[in-house]
C-alpha cells in the first residue's frame, strides 16, 4: 500500500491530523494499536482555547461542539477561603475557553472521518516504522496474523508518551528534559451539576482542588494526592468529604454529590522531547511533550502541533518545497516551551509541596495576593491561559 502520510496514533492529534490533510486533498492512513472503544474510552481534558476550536472547525467537526460546549469567559482562584475571579475575555479581548471532553472531540474526528471514507487501522499490532531518514519511509504493522508494508512520503507520531515513534529514534538523536512532581491529581466524573458556571482552582493547606464539568450535568472534580496514594483507598463518600473540606464554604454547601462513573489517580510531569523532526518522521502532542494539566495545555499543544503540521504538508505538497518542514520542530518547540512555562507556574502556584518550608509557603500565598490585585498579573495569567498567538 501507498500513501502520502501515514500517521501513527488515533487519537485526537493524529485523527486532527487525518481531517485536515483530507480536506487538503492529501491522501492518509492512520494506525492505532487499540480499538475504537477503548480510544473513546480514556477519560481526559476538556477545556479548549480559542484557536483549537478553530481548527477544528477547519476539520468541519465543530457543530457539535458549538451546540454543546460552554463558553467560558473567567475562571476562579481560591486560597485562604475566598475566590477571586480571573476575567479572561476582559483581559484579553474577548477571547474565552470553551469546555467541551476531548472524549467528545475525539468522537466527533472519529464520525467524520468514517463518514468521509478515510482510512483508521484499529488494533494495528507490532506497528514499526523504518527508513525515516530518507526519502522513502515505511510503516509496518500486523493485523489478524497478517504483517502489512505501507510505503509513503512522511510518518506522523501522534502516538502519545509511550508509542513507538519517539522510541524508535536513536537516543543520541534526542534530547529530552522532564520534571516529575511529587503528588498526582485523584480525579472523579460524576453525572451531578457543577458547583460553579466556570473552573474553581483551589490552594488550600490540605493540597489543591479543581472543580471543572464536562457538561451541565457531568462534572470533574480533582483532589492533589501523594504519588504512592492508591484509588482503592478512595471511596466516592471519602473524595466528597475531602473536597467540601478544601474548597471555600460556599462551594462545600452547595456542591452536589453523587456516585463516580469513574475514578483515577494520574501523575504530574513536565516533558519535552528536542528537536521533534528527524528526517520524514514529524513528532505530534503527547509523542513529543506533556505537561501537568494544572494549566488546561494538552490537548491545546497537541492542536497546535497539528496546525504546524497541516500546514507544512499542506505547503509542501502545493509547492514542492520544504522551507515550512524544516521550519516544523522549531515553530512547536517555542510554543510548547511557553505552555510548559505557564503549566510549571500554574502547578506551582496551586499545589502544596511536601518539601517547601514556610519561607516558600509564604512567598505562594504573596504571589496569590499579587496576582489576584494586580491587573498586569492577572492579565499575564490570562493571556496565556486562553492561548498565546501562533507563529505564522
């Protein structure tokens, strides 16, 4: 088989991907070594910038998401008992966030893709890719026993943290920088109406909180826990008594409870992955970056990724150049670098940390009462949590 990109992982970044290079015309197949269910499955973010639900509105998949997402123009920071109110449109403009599941995101690429014909090789086993560092790249994968060759121009990795694209590159040919953060985020979905109309974020002696929805009806709540905590320890009674105990009065009086549909504990790291192009394989979102969802950037960066790329391909494609391929990693990288900034401060900024002292502790709470006083702080916060300008 031959195509002109094969783009490895069926989430949201590489089923972006695939909408967009369809509608360019460009022929693509994407493999994903799960099934269709389990994708859909994963439970994830859903607080979208401006310029993502733009692209996806490039993909002709945001119908849905206009009809159904909340547009949100603020959020709240709690510390000491109180909420302050971040005005994100009036600090920035009018711009806003719009909270929609990238559960639903992922849905809605899924729909459109299959209603367009295009091409999703589910429970693609022993995926490999070979020959990236030339002109004629090549993808293999076995299904039903059956091991299958696809020739073509260029690899997309959009296949997360732990895919095979970034693993295949020689170590030498990487560099990579991290920081682990000594606590995870126990989070439950409950289909109960959220305690605010926007996003509560809570710094509070017991360790953050975050109170968020998916919908009018389903929220998302969070709890900062050490790294060794298991879920198993966590019934839904003991998370609801945790929470009213860290949120303001107001908050705990009225949050409404209600059975978990789900429950999880996941860690917090900062990763980059440098340069994110070798040869025909062009790295994507999680493959190449990860950042702690304190600052709402993944599925953000994954977007923007995308951008860059739809629009290299689609150049080089229209003109037989390379100028915006060569242009890719560098392009990401700057940008990702401001988002992993912001993610690290966001974190910093809310959660408590086992080994900061009281010297350290005093200079968060004055930087709360800074940022919530000062209009250029709180316009900085703003900026760039609804998305900083793209490098065009």
């Amino acid at each position: 088989m031959r195509v002109q990109v094969a783009i490895i992982g069926a989430g949201p970044a590489g089923l972006l991907l695939g909408q967009l290079l369809y509608r360019a015309g460009i022929d693509s197949i994407i493999l994903e070594r799960r099934s269709g269910e389990y994708v859909l499955g994963r439970i994830r973010a859903g607080v979208l910038e401006q310029a993502a639900v733009d692209l996806l509105d490039e993909g002709g998949v945001g119908k849905r998401l206009h009809e159904e997402g909340l547009v949100h123009g603020g959020i709240e920071l709690c510390f000491d008992g109180v909420r302050h109110r971040i005005a994100l449109a009036d600090l920035t403009g009018g711009k806003h966030v719009t909270v929609y599941g990238q559960t639903e995101v992922t849905r809605d690429l899924m729909d459109a893709r299959a209603a367009e014909g295009g091409r999703t090789i589910y429970e693609a086993e022993d995926v490999s890719i070979h020959d990236f560092d030339s002109d004629r790249p090549k993808v293999r994968y076995r299904r039903n026993g059956t091991v299958h060759e696809i020739d073509c121009d260029f690899i997309a990795g959009c296949d997360g943290f732990h895919g095979v694209c970034r693993e295949t590159i020689p170590r030498s040919a990487v560099k990579e920088y991290e920081r682990v953060f000594p606590f995870g985020w126990l989070g439950i979905l409950a289909d109960v109406p959220p305690v605010s109309d926007e996003l509560i974020y809570v710094n509070h002696p017991r360790g953050f909180a975050l109170c968020s929805m998916r919908s009018r009806t389903r929220s998302r709540y969070y709890l900062q826990v050490p790294l060794e905590e298991k879920v198993e320890s966590w019934s839904d009674e003991r998370f609801w008594v945790e929470l009213k105990r860290r949120v303001d009065a107001e908050a705990a009086r009225t949050v409404i409870t209600g059975p978990s549909i789900e429950k999880s504990i996941a860690p917090l790291r900062s990763f980059v992955a440098e340069p994110m192009r070798f040869g025909r394989l062009l790295l994507a979102g999680d493959a190449a970056h990860i950042v702690p969802p304190t600052g709402a950037k993944g599925l953000n960066l994954a977007a923007s990724d995308v951008r860059y790329l739809s629009r290299a391909l689609i150049d080089h494609y229209r003109s037989g150049s390379m100028k915006e391929i060569d242009a890719y990693s560098g392009k990401c990288l700057r940008r990702v670098w401001k988002a992993v900034r912001f993610s690290w401060w966001m974190t910093s900024l809310m959660h408590r940390f086992p080994d900061t002292g009281d010297f350290g502790q005093k200079i968060q709470e004055t930087e709360l009462y800074y940022l919530t006083g000062s209009t250029a702080a709180s316009t900085s916060l703003a900026e760039n949590y609804v998305g900083l300008p793209f490098e065009d």
